[in-house]
C-alpha cells in the first residue's frame, strides 16, 4: 500500500515489525511469504509489492488471507491502484543511460490461474488500465526512442540513429511494433514494441494476438521493450526473438461467431 500510494517504506524496518509482533520466523521465511502475496496480488489483477519477487507455490490460506484484507478496505486499495495505473509521470533530470539497461526477470512458472478451475471476481486488471493510459505509453516510446539513439551513437553509428522511426506515431498503432530502430552490428532494422508500467520487472502487460504475429513473423528482427518502474526510475529490459517462447501468454478474450 505504501508504494503504492508513493510513500517510501523499508522492507528491513516491516520485517523487524513483523518478527516482534507475530510468531517469531526467520527473515527468509518473512521474505519468501511476502513473494507468495506479490505472485496472489499479480493474480487478482493488482500490482505487486516491489522488491519481492512473485512466488506462486503458496499456500490457499494464505491468499484467502490476502483476499480478506482487500475486502476489509472495500475500494480503498483499488482506488490507489488504478491512480498508480493511470499516473503519468515526467522525467525531469538527467538520464543516466548506461545505467538504463537492465536483466530480464526470470520466467516464472504459469499462475494457478490457469492451472485451476477455481473461479474468482476480479475487480481490478492493473495491466489492462496501463495499457488504456496513453500518454504512459507515449512517454515510454519516447524515452525508448531516445535510448536507442544513445545505443546506436555509443556504437559509433550515428548514421543509424538519424534513421530511427517512430512508427506508431508515423503510422498509427496496427503495425505491429511502435519503433523501427537498428541492430549496430548486423545493419538490419530492428522492430521494437514498447510497455510500459509505473510498476516492478514481473508486472503482466497486454500484448495483441496482431502484436504477437508480428513478433513471430520477424523474429529475427524483433525485440520487446519492457519499461519498468517508470514512474520512479525507469529502466529497460528487453526480450528479443518469438514473443511466445519468452513470455506465458495467458487468452483473456474470445471472439464469438454463429
């Protein structure tokens, strides 16, 4: 609640709380229940808690747990969730770009979501609201963009740099990526999608099936930008290649015909 709100907490000081208050458990046992409520809030559509890494195998206490505690604060949880999904905010300092550039999380083993026939209201989906935020995702193109441009002119090729292409905003949105940039080395374009989340590394994002075609059909020439934690300090990580071997891509619509 407190990160989602902005406010700065400190794991140590919650964990130290906790250890006094409760039955006594050691600070990996704090940790590891903690990971398993980041992997249940990721379930019901809310973002996670950072720095606690999701941990799915946890037990049905303990999401019963979590999902009491969001009822006993009937939209008050959900009200700083979705402001946190609808906030734009502005880069105003001095990027450090070489500092930008960041791991990918590791791949996490599918949620029980769909795993399960347990049926359960879902009152909030984080990804989807970001991904309705559009200036969000327009500054996050842009600072893609700018990224870009420093990579390729570290590479010594700034003739390339001068040739990137911001294609959603040249093109509109159907292309299937957002910017046509350059791999330095081979002299081939490079089609970059961009997400972008005011959230942590492993916080879902909505992809199209006409976005994920795409990723397939140039595989060889295709990289999703994943912008995270933008609203504090952003920073990429980037998945390169079939967006369906990267990536558990979970079916949240079907298109009915008769």
């Amino acid at each position: 609640m407190e990160d989602i709100s902005g406010n700065a907490y400190s794991k140590a000081k919650h964990r130290r709380a906790l250890q006094s208050s409760q039955v006594k458990r050691s600070d990996g046992s704090i940790e590891y229940k903690h990971q398993n409520i980041s992997a249940i809030l990721l379930e019901l559509g809310y973002p996670y808690i950072p720095g606690y890494k999701p941990a799915f195998n946890y037990q049905k206490i303990l999401k019963d747990a979590v999902q009491a505690h969001l009822k006993s604060q009937p939209g008050e949880i959900e009200a700083e969730a979705v402001a946190l999904a609808e906030q734009v905010p502005e880069i105003s300092h001095a990027v450090d770009w070489e500092a930008v550039l960041d791991i990918p999380p590791d791949r996490l083993p599918n949620s029980p979501e769909i795993q399960t026939s347990e049926f359960m209201p879902r009152h909030l989906n984080y990804a989807e609201r970001e991904e309705r935020n559009r200036q969000l995702g327009k500054l996050g193109e842009e600072f893609v963009l700018e990224f870009e441009k420093y990579r390729l002119e570290q590479a010594g090729r700034s003739d390339l740099a001068r040739e990137i292409e911001w294609t959603s905003q040249k093109l509109g949105d159907g292309a299937g990526y957002d910017i046509r940039s350059f791999d330095a080395q081979r002299e081939e374009e490079l089609f970059i999608e961009v997400k972008t989340t005011n959230s942590g590394k492993y916080q879902p994002f909505m992809i199209s099936d006409n976005e994920v075609a795409f990723s397939v059909s140039t595989k060889d020439k295709y990289a999703l930008y994943r912008v995270f934690d933008f609203r504090h300090k952003a920073r990429i990580f980037t998945l390169e290649g079939n967006i369906q071997e990267l990536v558990n891509l979970q079916p949240k619509l079907y298109r009915a015909t008769f």
